[in-house]
C-alpha cells in the first residue's frame, strides 16, 4: 500500500496531492493518506468521492491526526492543468519549521518544493522534499509512519517539482544518511545522500537547483 504523509499540508494542497498521488497508482489499489489539518479529514473524502474514488475508512491516528484509506477507482477527471492549478499553486504556501542549519557540508543546500515518490523494498511512500542539492535531499515525514527508511537504506526516488506536476519524475537513487524525529524546531524527516541521477532527467534536477538559488 502507498502512504501519503500530508503532515503541515493544509487545504486545497491536501487534495491536489491526494489527486496526484491517485494517479500514479493501478485502478483498484489502495492509498493511505495521513494529515494532521482537521477540515481535510472531511474535504478530502468528499472530494474522493466526487472523483470516483471508494474512501475505505477515515479514522483518527492521534491527537490531531487522521488516517485516510482511498480506492482508487475511475476519477472523471484527471486535469491539473487548469485555472485551479494555475493560480492556487503557482505561489504555494511557506513550508512549517525551520531549517536544518547549514553546517559544513560539500554542496549548498537550496529551499524547493517537490512531491517525492520513496520507493524502499516492496513499499511506496509519497513524502515532500523540502531542500536539495547536487549531493542530496531532505525528504519530510514522520519516521514513525515510514518505518522502512532508517539510516543505510538505499531508495528509488522520483521527483516532481509542484510547477511540473505533469512532467516525468526526476528519478533518483539515494541513501538515507539520517533521520529526524521533529524535535527542537527541526522539521520531522529524512536526509538522504544522492547516489544516482537518471542521465535522462539529470538536465532537468540542475535546472530544479539553479532556478531555486
């Protein structure tokens, strides 16, 4: 099952990527959605639902967080490409937390904003890049809802960057080289060192950085 961790989303970010995500997936399979913004346990089923999705369940996971399971079935649309999509996320909101410091560290680390497909052993995971550099990415989730990425784990990345969300992914081989838990003002989440990049989309992730300098 693919896991869709939305955590610091907020409506309507919180569907757009839902929407995106149900389109990588087979008709018939399943995806796991997590969020801690309240109006999208509800915003998100219903519109699930009005695309001609199956909402499994929609249940509480803690606090302040929700577990959403979709089918996916035969959506009546699948345009990102309109005047939603043009004028909601072509200025997405500012991201929630603060920055790792820089440190010492071989490339300079620039802000993007980036949907990112985890692939670790036989499982999926949709997770947000939040900054990247030649050398590698730091990817947003809570570590207790993506259990297979622990420090050492190599890992298949596809990319995509919120202004391209039609484009083919920026794939990426990498390895996760720390993980943090989301205390002390740090954003909850993984670094990942770069092993890879595919030479047929390695044009695309140097522009991705020069454009966010």
């Amino acid at each position: 099952m693919v896991t869709l961790d939305l955590h610091g989303e907020v409506c309507p970010y919180t569907f757009v990527k839902t929407k995106l995500a149900l389109e990588q997936l087979a008709p018939g399979a399943l995806l796991r959605i997590v969020i801690d913004h309240a109006p999208a346990s509800r915003n998100i089923p219903r519109a699930c639902r009005e695309d001609g999705h199956e909402v499994v369940s929609v249940e509480p996971a803690g606090p302040a967080e929700w577990l959403i399971i979709v089918r996916k079935g035969c959506p009546r649309s699948t345009d990102l490409d309109g005047p939603f999509y043009n004028e909601k996320m072509a200025h997405p909101p500012p991201l929630p937390g603060k920055p790792r410091p820089s440190g010492q560290r071989k490339f300079e680390r620039v802000e993007i904003i980036a949907q990112v497909q985890c692939k670790a052993g036989d499982e999926v995971y949709i997770l947000r890049a939040t900054n990247a550099s030649p050398g590698g990415l730091f990817l947003e989730g809570k570590p207790s809802l993506v259990p297979l990425l622990r420090p050492g784990v190599e890992v298949e990345l596809g990319l995509l960057p919120d202004q391209s969300l039609d484009a083919e992914p920026i794939e990426i081989r990498a390895r996760v080289v720390r993980m943090e838990e989301g205390k002390g003002g740090m954003r909850a989440g993984f670094g990942v060192v770069i092993t890879k990049v595919d030479p047929r989309t390695k044009d695309r992730f140097d522009r991705l950085l020069k454009s966010a300098k």
